[in-house]
C-alpha cells in the first residue's frame, strides 16, 4: 500500500508507514537505493536524506524533510500532525519528535484513529543531540542547536544554543563574518 492512498482510513496509513519502517530497518547497509526508493515511498524526501535503521514513523505522509538532512539511529517520529525538517538538519540519536500532544481528558467514547496534533517545524542547518524530545507545536529556528538530552516544549529562535529539560536559549550564536 503506497502511502499516497487517497481516502485510506488513519488505521491503514498507520499499518502502512509501519510495514514500510520494518522493510526498511531490515534492510543490509549496501542496499543504498533501496533504501531512498522506500524512504521516498514513506515520507516526503529528496534521495539526498539519510536516515539510519532503526526509524519508526507514525503515518509518514505528515512529515517533509529537507535536502542534505540526517537522522541518526532509533529516531521516533509521531506524525499526527504536519511535521517539517528543514534542509541540513543533523537530528542525533535516540530522538523523539511528536506533533502529538498530551491528552489531559479521557476520551472512550471518541473514534479511536482520529487524533489532535499541533505541527512541529525545524528549521535550515539545525543540529539536534542525542537523546531529545521535541514536543507538538514546538517551531526551531535556522542554525539553532539543541544539546543532547534536551526537551524541547517551546519555540528555540534561530541562531540560538538551547539545552535542558525543559530546554531554555543559554546563548545566540555568532555568525563568522570572515
């Protein structure tokens, strides 16, 4: 199942993204092109992208990543919501990026595959640690950097190193003129 299907219901696009994440994670490192045919057939992606095995993806079709970007191993994107990475983000290991935002009232008697999110946006050239947590409505700016171990529940403005938990601005960066 492609996951451009048209009128498939959140319950199918899930079983899809996750079949598609499962082929991909099994697959041997020289299998490059396989790897950009299934990473194109996931998400929205150039074949520039690398993304290391294990990735696992929600949906898929919510999450644009730009040219140039990496994702390191065990990175989890919960795409309930838009979510978009912009061109050359470094994105660490063990990440956690979700459009998904926490539910404060129980809901049983709601239709269980339709689900509230808030878009999450990064920007160009930003570099995101190990081990991070970058929450729904959350927007980072260009050449932003966010240390490792970091939540991030706010908005991180461009050209800022942010770190904690929650993340805070502990400096701007300066950009060489030379």
């Amino acid at each position: 199942m492609s996951r451009q299907s048209e009128g498939a219901s959140p319950a199918l696009l899930k079983a899809a993204a996750k079949a598609l994440c499962e082929a991909y994670n099994r697959l041997p490192p020289d299998a490059q092109d396989e790897r950009i045919r299934l990473l194109q057939e996931l998400l929205q992606c150039p074949p520039s992208v690398m993304v290391e095995p294990a990735f696992t993806i929600e949906y898929g079709r919510h999450c644009r990543i730009g040219k140039g970007s990496f994702i390191n191993h065990n990175v989890t994107i919960i795409d309930t919501c838009p979510i978009t990475i912009g061109n050359q983000v470094l994105i660490g290991p063990n990440c956690i990026i979700s459009s998904a935002p926490h539910r404060t009232t129980l809901h049983f008697n709601e239709d269980t595959d339709s689900q509230d999110g808030q878009p999450v946006t990064i920007g160009h050239r930003v570099w995101i640690g190990a081990n991070c947590i970058i929450c729904a409505g959350v927007t980072i700016g260009d050449n932003a950097v966010i240390g490792a171990g970091s939540r991030v529940e706010n908005d991180i403005p461009a050209n800022s190193v942010a770190y904690g938990k929650p993340a805070r601005v502990q400096r701007k960066i300066k950009q060489n003129s030379q």
